[in-house]
C-alpha cells in the first residue's frame, strides 16, 4: 500500500493535523470497540505530539498505551523513551494502561516479559494494535529495528537488539516487526530535512532500502506527516 503523505513547512500545522487524524481515528474506534491500543515511538519528533494529546478529554480509561522500543536506561535518563513520555503523556494515563520495558530487567528478561504483555492482549482482541504513532531515524529505521537486524524477522512480539554504533545508546529493546504488522493504521511522523529522502522513497513506493518501514508500509495502512 503506498502511505497517503502530508507535508508542511509549519511545525503548528504539522502537529495539528497529526493530532487530529489520531482524534478522528480514535473516535472512529471507540465508536465500535470498547478499548484501543496505542503503539508509541520515543525519541525526539512525537514529544509535543504527546503534549498536545495529553490536553485533550480522552476517555483515558478505555486506551492502552504501548511504548514501541526502549533504550536500555534508567527511566531518569535523558535517553529514555519512557521518560519522555511519562512527562509529555502518561500523566493522564492510569498505571494499568501503560505498557512499557522494564530496563531495570537485564535486557533479554525485560523483552521476554514484553513480548508476555503483547500476547496478552492479542488473546484478549486482535488486532494487537489499533494505531501506531511512529517516527523513523534518518536511516529510515522504525521503533528499534534497525537495516541489517538478525531478528528483523523474529516471531517474538519483542526482543533485545542492538542499535548501529552512530547512536548513544546501543543496548535497545523493540516490539517487533511482526507485532507492528498487525496494527490497523499507522502514523509516522518526520520531521527535519535530513528525514526528506525517507519521504522521497515512500513518495516513490521505493522503500526496499527501509526493510522494516517497506514491510510495515506493505502491510499496515500508513499516514505520512513531513515537516521541513
Ligand atoms: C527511538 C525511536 C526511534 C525514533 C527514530 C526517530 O527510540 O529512537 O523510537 O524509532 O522514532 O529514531 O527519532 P527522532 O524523532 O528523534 O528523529
């Protein structure tokens, strides 16, 4: 499926139009289901998403939010996934409804007990995932899977993985591949000239270089939101 893809040269416009089609597709949901989950990306461009989101009256009791990939940090450091979204986020969200890694588990355990999360949920409904807002490195990478991943293909819903050596925190944990599949839609946010040749390859449907972001495209209806 080739994204649907919006650009913008004003971050404002940018982040409202991200937030609405979320608000949209979450009332959408919640207009037949009782509850929806949520994949999160960290790292930097979906922060004032998450503040913005957080502003809104959600019905915050019927939204499980899942953080999607984890640097293997302590929740106080500035690299950790979890702490920029416990402070742009999850101050609206009850305990029982976040998701996330546990890294203070050696790594393998933390994935282990994740992947156990996932299972769990997708007994209890399929799909597993009813939206996911994602970023992608420059290197068109998504969550934590990264081009040239031995376990891009794993069965597993989440493993430990290893980030290429560019990036400060190597040690990663990740939902995988399969588990992002099963998601009904999926947001991914860009933002940044250095992101434009990313936008170009999905613009083309010439993803192949992207693995993991070839695979979701292919199998997950993706909206596209570019920010020069
Ligand atoms: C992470 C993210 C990752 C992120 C991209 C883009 O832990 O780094 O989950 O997949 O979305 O690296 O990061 P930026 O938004 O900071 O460019």
């Amino acid at each position: 499926m080739k994204p649907l893809i919006h650009s913008f040269e004003n971050e404002t416009e940018f982040l409202d139009s991200a937030l609405n089609s979320i608000l949209k597709w979450m009332e959408e949901l919640l207009n037949i289901q009782s509850e929806i989950r949520i994949g999160l990306a960290g790292g930097s461009t979906p922060k004032k998403l998450y503040e913005l989101l957080s502003k809104k009256k959600l019905p915050w009791h019927k939204i499980i939010w899942v953080i999607l990939d984890e640097r293997c940090v302590p929740a106080d450091d500035e690299e950790s996934n979890f702490g920029m979204i416990q402070k742009a986020l999850f101050a609206s969200v009850p305990k029982e409804n976040q998701v996330v890694f546990d890294t203070t588990l050696p790594p393998n355990k933390a994935a282990e007990q994740m992947d156990g999360k996932l299972r769990e949920l997708e007994e209890a409904r399929k799909p597993l995932f009813d939206l996911l807002i994602l970023g992608a490195g420059k290197d068109g990478h998504i969550a934590s899977l990264f081009e040239g991943d031995v376990s891009l293909f794993s069965s597993k819903w989440a493993y430990a993985t290893k980030a290429p050596k560019e990036y400060k925190t190597k040690e990663r944990l990740t939902v995988s591949l399969e588990a992002l599949s099963t998601s009904r839609k999926a947001l991914l946010l860009l933002k940044g000239s250095e992101k434009k040749p990313v936008v170009k390859s999905l613009e083309k449907g010439q993803v192949s270089s992207f693995t993991a972001l070839k695979h979701l495209v292919e199998k997950v209806a993706t909206e596209v939101f570019f920010c020069t």
